[in-house]
C-alpha cells in the first residue's frame, strides 16, 4: 500500500521535460547517512554521489565511519569519486544545509574535534533530532554498544580484515550481475546474515541501543555501525538504522511530515551501475518498516 504523502511515481532522472531542465531534487526535512567507508574499494561513492544529487534537506547527519581511517593507515586509497563526495558534503554546507558529523570507530580521529566545526560542518559525539511530528530521536553511531569494539577490540580488526576481503568478492560478484543485466545484490550482506552468531549480535545490538535510548527518554534512535538498514518498534522505542554505502547503499529520510523513510539506493533496474549512467529510480522505499514498491 502506497503512503498518501509520496507521488504515485518516482521521478525519472531521465524524463527531463520539453524545456530539457532535470527534475527538481527530493525534498527532505532530514537525512540521515553512515558507514560510506570512504578510503576503501568497497565505497560506492558514484552511488552516494547520485543519491546526493537527487536529494536535498534541511539537516544532514553523517552517522559515523564516512572516511576508514583503518584501511587509510594500512594503505592510501583515494580515488576522485571519494573526493568529490567531500566536495559536495561541503558544497551542500555552504548552501545552507546544516550538516552535524558524528563520528564512529572507523573515523574515531575526529572524535579529537568534537565541539568544533571544519567548513560549516558540526563534529559532535552524539545529537538530538526533533521530528516535525515532535518525536525526539537520540543520533549515535553505535559502536559504543558493540561488545566486540569494547571488549576485544583485535578481534575487531581482524573481523575488519576478513569483511574487507568479502567485499573484494562482492565487487567481483556483482561485476559479473552487471554484465548479466541483473540489479546490484549484496553477497557480502547475504553472507553476513546467515551466520547465526551474526544475527544474534545485530539483534543485542539493537535491543541495547534501544533500551539505552528507552533509558534517556527519548523517542527512538538513529544509528549505523553494522550495517543493516531498519525501522522497528523495540519495545516502545522505534529503533532506526540508515544502513551503509558499501552493501546495502541506503539511507534514512525525514519527510516534511515528520515520517521516517529507508530509501535504497542500489535496488535500481538494468545492472550494478550508479544511477546517472542509466537513469534509473530506486525501486524500494521502506516506510516505518513496510516496504513499499513503485512501477
């Protein structure tokens, strides 16, 4: 069932009208985006790029892990497309978004400037975001309540070793959908969720966030960290992840409203590609956990 509030039919970057002027971005009140793991191949920062484009808001949260200082320390990899998400993060500041950078372990460097703000950006340990339908949400990127992180924090880079070698396999994977003609799918996220310690961790991890989010009186909570793009009541508290942008290129939307949205970005028709090269729409948004399809 289609939500009153959205168009009967996404956009169509291609249908540039008789006056050939492009469509207007997306309007959005918020945006809320993690885990773009810049500094690593597994970034799929054309994606970002065009999602970017056609979306704009009031307030941009970066939820933690945008740049991997990790991967960045064991060798430098900066191609010009993760330059030119900087570019245009920055470019969207000094138009009037307000942008509020939480960092999380990957970037955990910046955690050095909370308090501080780099080229109209705010660098800030955690945040506060008051819905247009006055729900109070509590924005962290999560890793504070990883166990592993924590508690073993070797094993965490040894986990980070083995899942940058799975997305190497990932990209290779989808390469060859791509010349199939097949959309772009996460082998690596398929992997993940079928082991079951895995998916006993997601679900502790999100019942802590919840509960902590409980605890503090708020609303519900905005995280990233692992990966895995949700809206779920928890007990009360609506539990909200924005998912990342090496696996499941996804991003939570504040509409005008006051609804929160998951928009995936990957899930485009005609191949693995980004979706300038064809001028696709997504094919998904998720509403309030419903997914809803559009023809």
């Amino acid at each position: 069932m289609k939500p009153r509030d959205l168009p009967d039919k996404m956009l169509d970057p291609r249908d540039d009208g008789a006056a050939g002027v492009a469509p207007a971005p997306r309007r959005c009140r918020a945006i809320w985006l993690s885990d773009i793991h810049l500094g690593t191949a597994g970034c799929k920062a054309e994606y970002l790029l065009d999602f970017l484009k056609h979306h704009d808001c009031e307030t941009l949260y970066l939820v933690g892990d945008i740049v991997d200082g990790w991967q960045l320390r064991k060798g430098w990899y900066w191609p010009r497309a993760h330059n030119d998400v900087v570019q245009k993060l920055l470019r969207k500041a000094r138009k009037g978004t307000r942008v509020v950078f939480v960092p999380g372990n990957h970037d955990e460097f910046a955690r050095q400037f909370v308090g501080l703000a780099f080229g109209d950006i705010e660098v800030v340990d955690e945040a506060i975001h008051l819905t247009a339908d006055g729900r109070r949400f509590w924005v962290v990127h999560g890793d504070h309540f990883d166990a592993v992180i924590q508690r073993a924090r070797w094993l965490a880079f040894v986990g980070d070793s083995l899942y940058t070698l799975t997305l190497a396999l990932n990209h290779w994977f989808n390469r060859l959908r791509s010349r199939m003609g097949l959309c772009y799918w996460s082998l690596s996220q398929y992997l993940k969720h079928r082991v079951k310690n895995a998916v006993s961790f997601i679900s502790d991890f999100e019942g802590a966030l919840a509960d902590e989010a409980r605890r503090r009186g708020f609303d519900g909570v905005v995280c990233g960290h692992i990966h895995k793009a949700e809206i779920r009541d928890i007990g009360g508290v609506l539990y909200c992840n924005d998912g990342d942008w090496v696996e499941s290129l996804s991003a939570l939307v504040e509409t005008p409203e006051g609804e929160l949205q998951l928009v995936f970005w990957g899930e485009m028709g005609g191949g693995a590609r980004p979706a300038q090269e064809r001028g696709h729409r997504p094919l998904a948004t998720r509403q309030t956990g419903e997914e809803v399809r559009w023809t």
